[in-house]
C-alpha cells in the first residue's frame, strides 16, 4: 500500500490563505494540494474544528502564517495528538511553492525542507549610504 501524499492546509487570518493558495496554484500550476482555512469570524473551537476537517485522517502540514494567533494554536491542537501532522509557521510563497512539488516525503523531512525554503528566501538590503556622509 502506497502512502497518500501529504496534504497541505493554509490558515491565515482574513484572506491571506486563499490568496497563497491560489497564487500557488496560478504560478505551478498544481490544484488540490493546498487547502485554504480562514480565521474570520470563527471561535477558536470553530477554527480548531474546520482545520481538523481539511486534515482529515491524512498526513499533512499545516502551514499558519504568524507563530503566534489564533491560527497557530488551531494548528498545534490539531496537530498536537498526529505524529503524520507538522506545523510550520510563517507560511509564505517560496514554502507553499516547494511543497507541492515534494509531497511525496515524509510529513517530518517535509515540514524541516519547507521551513529552510522559507528562512532561505528571507533576505534585506539597507539603504545605501549617501557618498561622502
């Protein structure tokens, strides 16, 4: 029996998530690997509920986009008592990106690739210093 390929559930507060996924789907052009929840105008319990409906009896990673928040700890609760469940927070474009195209892993290495993708793609530049100053 082969295993299913890992499932990916955004949540994000307002419409961050749906606007990830479906940027994600418009750019690599894989539909159905990620799953958009939202946080507006859901209860804590009502938001723990529907991220544990995407999930299902799946192996998955859910993304959240702050560490911290209401969806953070809707995703740690569901994935709390799931060893084939990860969650890694900051979700952003590059993550979501490299995700659906390695389903095929592990929940555990898929989750620790998705999050180095992320902390790769992190970078800044500081203003340049005006000559002679």
């Amino acid at each position: 029996m082969t295993t299913p390929p890992v499932v990916g559930v955004v949540v994000g507060h307002g419409q961050l998530a749906a606007a990830l996924v479906g940027a994600v789907e418009r750019i690599s052009g894989v539909r159905g690997a990620l799953l958009a929840v939202s946080n507006e105008s859901r209860s804590p319990q009502d938001l723990r509920r529907v991220v544990a409906e995407a999930v299902e009896d799946r192996p998955a990673v859910i993304f959240v986009d702050m560490a911290s928040g209401s969806c953070a700890f809707a995703g740690h609760q569901v994935g709390r008592s799931r060893p084939d469940v990860a969650v890694v927070t900051g979700a952003s474009l590059p993550m979501l990106l490299d995700f659906v195209f390695h389903r095929d892993m592990g929940v555990g290495a898929l989750a620790e690739r998705v999050a180095g993708k992320g902390r790769a793609a992190l970078d800044w530049h500081a203003p340049s210093e005006p000559e002679g100053a």
